[in-house]
C-alpha cells in the first residue's frame, strides 16, 4: 500500500512577519547560513543555474528565478523570483523585490508564499559577515570598514557586522548618489555603532583608507581598474560581483560561494576566466575556508565574490516560517487547493 500523504496547508507571510521573525538574529542567522554552506558542500542540496529574464525596452532591469532544494533537517525545495529594476531607485521605490516558495519535501505541494526581499538582503549580509570573520582569521583584524555603494544591502550588512560582534574605529562611505550617502549616514549616526564616520569623495579615498571594503552597488561591468589602490592588502566583499576588473581578482586570493554558480553572467570571476583561460586565480570556497582545507594568505588582497545560492534563501525562508509556526502567527488560505480528489 502507498504511504498516506496529506497535502499541508497554504500560508502567506507578509515583509512585517519576516522582519520580525528575523529581528536581533543576526548571530543565529550566520550559523544557519554556515551550516548550509557545510551541506551545499556536502552535496546535500541541489541548486541548478539562476535563470535570468531580461527585457529588451529595459535592459537594466532583470527578474531572476533561483530553484533550489536542501536536505539536512531542513528539508524543503523552493523557489525565489526577485527582480532588480535600478531605475525605480530614482523614483523613491526599493530596487529588488521578491517572494519565495517553499515546497513540501514529501508531496512537493507549495506550502507556503514568504515576501522575500528582507530573506534575500538577510541571507546575503550573514554570507557577508560569515565571510568577513572567516577570511580575516590568521589577518589582522580590519579596524576600518568602507562602504561603496550604500543601498539596502549596505545597510544590512552593517547590521549584521554590529549584530555579530563587529565594531570599527572609523566607517567610510562612497555613493554617486548624494541622497544614498545622506541616509546612510543617517542610518550609522542612529546606530551609535559606526564610530567615525568619513563621507568619501572618489573612490580610490575610501578603497585606500579601508581595511575592510563592501561592494554594494548596481555596477553592470567593472569600474575599479586600478591594482595599486588595493597596495594595502584589504579583505574585500565583493558582493555586487561586478565592480573590480579582471586585473584586481589577478593579484588577489579569490574565494566564491560555489565555483560553478560565480563564473557566469559576465562576473568579475567570470572575466578572469574569459581572459586566462582556466580558473587558477581562484583560492577556493567559503566552504574550504570554514572546513580549513583553504587558507588565505596575508600578503594579498583577499577578494570575496558571492553569487548567492538559492539554498541559503530557502535555509532562511523555513526558519522564518518555523518562527511563526512556533510564535502561532500563521496566516493560512483556507482552500487555497481545491482540486484534491482525483476524479473529483
């Protein structure tokens, strides 16, 4: 006889359930993203390609697909939509937004439907701060932080800095925009956390007065070209993958969240690889550095490029939705499947 199965209940949980769900997590959050890491590494987990849909009357905008599945004690496939469209920034709207779909591991049956900007910032600034921790062991840790591009993402990875135990003597800030540098600095004078704070006028200032330089910005192709402005041998975290040219990656220690996931869609990695040939100049994972089969060295810059892997969406997805199973705050939709008789 087949195994009973029973079809779970559908459920939607707004941004304020996921933010709150996810509020002061900071250091939970980073072990979960870790221990996924360790799973991914393990091949417990399956993360085919993200899928990329772009439209040719708006070609800076794109919405992208990230199918996913985990094992583990999670257990749960799923998928993100997020979309990027830059331009809406101009218009006093947030850049990304997103929902994730968690399916039942059993039946495959959707579960439930997450707004997932606040999981995909989330998941993104803990691989940030998990990174920024395991790189600079066996460095001198960085005292001074600089910020180039400060959007939401900017914005998140700080508080996970702070929220994992970070503090810094001085936080530099680099913005083309005006406003962004404004609110950001805004945001670190409320925090209290930031210590001194420098407002950057090029580039290079703040690269150059910077033990610890995030990239969040909206770059499309590389715009940092110069080597020598990185002489000092900062760890960098690379996030938005496509500022630094090929040249930079070449005289650093490179470490990816997944080898295969980083060298596509014309990432700085990705470059590397078109204008050598082969992927040498890459030091390894974040999974090799966690697992000590990779250490990086001191006498280089140390470059973290993360694609972002559906799995840590999902790894984060089911713990904000078990927070709110626990906290008795579902929102089900009864019926939300009707058709569960096979001949009605």
């Amino acid at each position: 006889m087949p195994q009973q199965r029973t079809v779970p209940p559908f459920s939607v949980l707004p941004g304020a359930q996921v933010q709150q769900a996810l509020q002061g997590r900071e250091k939970e959050v980073v072990e979960l993203v870790e221990s996924t890491y360790r799973l991914h590494d393990a091949g417990d987990s399956v993360n085919p390609p993200s899928y990329f849909l772009r439209f040719p009357d708006r070609p800076t905008a794109r919405i992208i697909a990230l199918p996913a599945s985990i094992g583990g004690n999670v257990r749960v496939d799923g998928l993100k939509w997020i979309s990027s469209f830059p331009d809406n920034v101009a218009a006093g709207v947030p850049r990304a937004s997103a929902v994730l779909i968690l399916n039942d591991h059993d039946t495959g049956y959707p579960f439930a439907c997450l707004e997932s900007s606040i999981i995909s910032a989330t998941r993104t600034a803990a691989s940030a701060a998990s990174a920024a921790d395991w790189l600079t062991r066996g460095r001198q840790r960085p005292t001074r932080i600089g910020f180039f591009g400060v959007g939401l993402i900017a914005r998140y990875i700080h508080t996970f800095l702070a929220g994992t135990g970070w503090s810094f003597d001085e936080t530099g800030v680099y913005d083309l925009s005006a406003d962004s540098t404004a609110g950001f600095r805004g945001y670190l004078e409320q925090t209290g956390s930031a210590g001194r704070i420098t407002v950057h006028d090029s580039a290079e200032e703040l690269i150059r007065a910077s033990d610890l330089v995030v990239f969040a910005t909206v770059a499309g192709q590389p715009h940092v070209t110069d080597v020598s402005w990185f002489e000092h041998n900062p760890t960098v975290l690379h996030v938005s993958l496509r500022d630094l040219a090929p040249e930079i990656l070449m005289a650093s220690a490179n470490v990816v969240d997944d080898v295969e996931h980083c060298l596509k869609a014309d990432t700085s990695p990705h470059l590397v690889e078109q204008l050598t040939g082969n992927r040498d100049f890459l030091t390894g994972t974040l999974a090799d550095v966690i697992a000590g089969r990779v250490t990086v060295p001191a006498d280089r810059p140390v470059v973290f490029s993360p694609f972002g892997l559906g799995v840590l969406d999902l790894a984060v997805g089911k713990f904000v939705y078990d927070e709110v199973v626990r906290a008795g705050e579902l929102h089900v939709v009864e019926d939300f499947f009707s058709e569960l008789r096979r001949y009605g």
